[in-house]
C-alpha cells in the first residue's frame, strides 16, 4: 500500500502543478477578451482567432482543471446528506463512485471524443470563420482532460482505501474550499461521534 500511497502523491504533485498552471490561462483569457474589447470599441474591428482563443482557453481551464478540483475536493456534494454519514461510510461511496460512475464516464468520453480530434488532425480541419483557427487542439481537450480526470480517480481510489486501512486521515474529511461554518460543524460531528463510540 505504501507504494500506492507514493503513486498518488505523484499524481496529485502533477495536478497541483496543472492546476497552478491553469489560473495563468485564466488570467490569459481576461486578457486577451479585454484587449479585443478594446480593439473592437476603438478601432471598430476585430479577429475571429482572438474570439476563438477565448473560447479554447475557456474550455482547457474547465477540461483540464477537472483532475485539480477532484484534488482539492471542490466539486459539489450533496452536503447535507454527506455531513450526516460517517467518514467510512462517506469514503466508501466515493469508492463506488469513482469505479461505477467517474472510471466509465471518463473511458466513454474519451473513446467518444478521441475519433473526432484525430479526424480533425488527419484533415487539418479549420474553423468555419473567417481568419479562424485550427480545430485540433482545442478537440484534443477533452479526451485528455478525461485522461486527466481518471489519472486524479486513480489517486483518490487509493486515498479512499488507504483511510479504510487505517493508514492515512480522512482524505475528504476537510475541504480547504468550505465555508468556515461547515468546516466547524464538520469538526463537531466528528467529536460527537468519537463520543459516541467511547460511550459504547
């Protein structure tokens, strides 16, 4: 298991990498929708290319930024269901999760999409707009932010089984994303149920 346990140590070392990576292509894309603003209002003209950069940068932030917020345990839960359940019982869904739901959904999204970006490389397909793009890259973002996706539900499988060994603390016990309130609160059902288990 400890060799597991280093396997997703790097692969949440490259996520974090990745996603540090991708608040640069957010603060590209402002610039560029600023700068073409700007241009439009001033010299009343304008680039389809800048127009569909924006949009590429748009999807790579949400495509390949998917595997950095399953990191950080930002995406949304059914909180108020999850707060109520122990943290095994919470780890064991997410276990069930990432090998019925996520692990599927990626592999079909992936074999769905991957036949579109190589038709698109092989024909060197362009954007329907004038002075437009090349189409390619931004087909190939999402098979790979998929791949991505599942490399990050390859860590957290072995995070999730490693707790239920009693080898690591809650990997989704506190979420660095939450409010303070359900982070408190969090802490507090956490201390009544170690209560609880001393009682019996």
């Amino acid at each position: 298991m400890q060799l597991l346990l280093g396997l997703s140590r790097l692969i949440d070392a490259f996520s974090e990498r990745l996603g540090k990576l991708i608040y640069w292509l957010v603060l590209l894309a402002v610039v560029i929708s600023a700068g073409n603003a700007v241009v439009r209002k001033v010299f009343n003209t304008g680039s389809n290319a800048f127009l569909e950069i924006q949009w590429y940068l748009f999807s790579a932030v949400f495509l390949l930024g998917a595997g950095y917020v399953f990191l950080k345990n930002a995406h949304v839960r059914i909180d108020f269901i999850s707060n109520r359940l122990s943290p095994r019982a919470r780890n064991i869904i997410d276990i069930v999760g990432i090998l019925l739901i996520l692990w599927p959904f990626c592999i079909l999204f992936i074999e769905l999409s991957w036949p579109i970006f190589t038709r698109a490389w092989v024909s060197g397909e362009m954007s329907q707009n004038a002075g437009g793009l090349i189409r390619w890259p931004v087909f190939l973002l999402m098979p790979l932010g998929f791949a991505l996706l599942m490399l990050q539900g390859v860590s957290e499988l072995i995070k999730r089984f490693a707790f239920l060994a009693g080898l690591i603390p809650d990997p989704i016990g506190h979420n660095p994303h939450s409010p303070e309130e359900e982070v408190l609160s969090y802490e507090i059902e956490e201390h009544a149920g170690r209560a609880r288990e001393e009682q019996r």
